[in-house]
C-alpha cells in the first residue's frame, strides 16, 4: 500500500502550473514601488497641490462669511456754472462743483480713506485737479457726501475739442467725466488691506449755463475691489 501512494508521488503531474514564487523588498512591513528624485517630486507635487486646495478653502469661506460688495457711488448734484472755451488759444475756463456720495454697503468691512483726488476730464483732456478733500473713516452701511470744487482756466490740446464744444453747446449738455482715486485700507476683524489706487470714474451730463436743462443723479463705475 505505501508502494502505491509512493509511486503516485513520484509519477507526473498534470495539474495547473504553479506560479514560481517573488521576493518582495518591504519597508516597514510595506512593499516600495518608489525610489529616487521622482518620488521627492511627486512628494512634493502632492504637497503643493494639498497647500493650495486648503488655501482655496479658507478663501471661499472667508468670501462666504464676509461676501464683499463693492461700493455705490452717485453725483447726487452737479453746478456748472462757467464753461467757456476758446478756440483762439485753445483755453477753457470753467466753475464745476459736484456733491458725490460713496457708500459702504458692506456688514462687516469698513474702510479708511486715507487720500484722496478728484480730476475732471473733458474730450479725454484733463481741466482741473483738487486733492483738497476729508479723509475719513467709513463705517458700516455708511453713506459719506464729497463735495469737490473745480475752478480756474486750462490749455486743452486735443484736436477735437473745438468741434466737440460748438456740437454739445448746441445739444445743451456738456458731456464731462470725473475721475476719484483713492488710498483705502479695507479693514475684517483686525486685518486691514491697503488699496493704493482704487478709483471711482462718473461720467456727468452737464446742462449748458444758462439753460433750462438739469442735471439727472448719475450713478458711478467703482474700481476698489
């Protein structure tokens, strides 16, 4: 009986085929598939691409929580009362004084002007400049009133600026753009942010002196965040 089984042992095998044994490396207990200067870069691929993922978070919450709106601005009043341009010498004079109102809609931001300059334009050419302006401090859900004053004579060089004048005078209304840059420091919390040159751009129709035209409130471009 042992024969048997011995000669069974002995005899060919017809079985499926045994696949030959592998020697793993391990680390650890783990098997390692990454060696050398491409697993430190991976390695720090994924580091970085992690770094940005949690930025990209705290962004979003913290735009969520706060939701910044951007400022509302409106020329409630304008007065031109002088607007007298030479064709001889190419020089206008001018008397302009605005009443613009810039609020802060925002629930939890409050912003500090630090500077500010106002700058009055007409067929693109500056006539008149004043930095002769409050800074202040503007709190939350806070409507501040800015009254600007242009007044004096200026060369303007642009060779439409004749013809852009005798076409508006016979409209009734001068067509003058107002420029307001800025200093701001945006405060959250403790933080403050510094804005060097926001701007507010408001672009006025003007009645013509002496006529019976009025002026309409304008609503103005903010640029600040």
């Amino acid at each position: 009986m042992a024969d048997s089984k011995q000669a069974h042992l002995n005899g060919a095998y017809y079985g499926p085929p045994i696949p030959p044994q592998q020697n793993y490396r391990s680390i650890g207990g783990r098997s390692s598939c990454c060696c050398g200067p491409f697993c430190l870069l991976c390695s720090l691929f994924k580091f970085l691409v992690s770094i940005v993922i949690i930025l990209g978070i705290i962004v979003l919450v913290l735009w969520l929580v706060f939701r910044p709106n951007e400022l509302n601005a409106h020329v409630d009043s304008a007065s031109l009362t002088q607007f007298n341009f030479s064709t001889a010498n190419n020089n206008l004079e001018y008397d302009l004084s605005l009443d613009l109102s810039i609020r802060n809609p925002n629930k939890r931001i409050s912003i500090y002007y630090d500077y500010l300059e106002a700058q009055p334009f007409y067929n693109g050419d500056r006539f008149g400049f004043t930095n002769d302006l409050p800074t202040f401090y503007q709190g939350h859900k806070n409507t501040t009133v800015l009254r600007p004053v242009f007044r004096g004579s200026q060369i303007l060089f642009g060779d439409s600026v004749a013809t852009t004048y005798a076409r508006e005078k016979g409209e009734g209304y001068y067509y003058v753009d107002v420029k307001l840059y800025a200093k701001l420091r945006v405060k959250v919390w403790i933080f403050k942010i510094h804005y060097k040159r926001p701007h507010i751009d408001c672009t006025l129709k003007l009645p013509v002196p002496g006529t019976n035209g009025s002026f309409e409130r304008t609503k103005c471009d903010v640029h600040v965040f």
